[in-house]
C-alpha cells in the first residue's frame, strides 16, 4: 500500500508531455515529421547559425543499392537439374546443388 501511494506521488511530480525517445527505429523515422531533425541542425544554444541554413538547405538523396544494380537473371545461370537435387533424398545431394549456386 505504502509503495502505491509513493509511485502515485512520483507519476504526480512528471509532466503531462509524452517523452519524446532520442533514437527512432528506421520505420517511425520515414512516418515522423522532420521537425527533430531541424532542431538538431540548430545551434546547442536554440540559435541558427547561417552556417547551419546552408547545410540544411541541401538535403541527401537516399540511394536505395539494388536500384544501382542491374538486375540479373539468376534462374537461367542455375544448372538444368538443380530443383531434382533439391529434393533428393540424400543430405550430401543437396548440400551438393546448393553449392552449385555459390560457385556460379
């Protein structure tokens, strides 16, 4: 009883604000604003600097690596009973054709 009067005094003492976390996982930061962001560019004392403007007005493209690639057809470089030694009852068969792919 005692410990749930002290932790309804201490959720007493906290703001009414949701904290906001300092690290983001890689799919809030596409949905979030870019409000944290901008306030990040800002001088440690709240103030912009011209300096800061400048390297915020050029944003980096992200570059996604397999639209840099060119794509490749990997079924035709696999050989002609590949799938047959897949489904081979002996382990060392497929281990076998499996291979094949990381040669070729």
């Amino acid at each position: 009883m005692l410990q749930l009067k002290e932790l309804e005094e201490e959720w007493g003492k906290l703001p009414g604000v949701p904290p906001i976390p300092p690290r983001r996982l890689r799919s809030d930061q596409a949905t979030l604003p870019e409000a944290p962001v901008a306030a990040a560019a800002e001088g440690e004392d709240g103030d912009s600097s011209d300096e800061g403007d400048a390297a915020t007005a050029i944003a980096p493209v992200a570059l996604d690596p397999y639209d840099l690639a060119d794509p490749v057809d990997m079924l035709a470089k696999l050989p002609r009973d590949f799938f047959e030694k897949l489904v081979r009852l002996y382990f060392c068969d497929r281990c076998l054709s499996i291979l094949t792919v990381f040669v070729a």
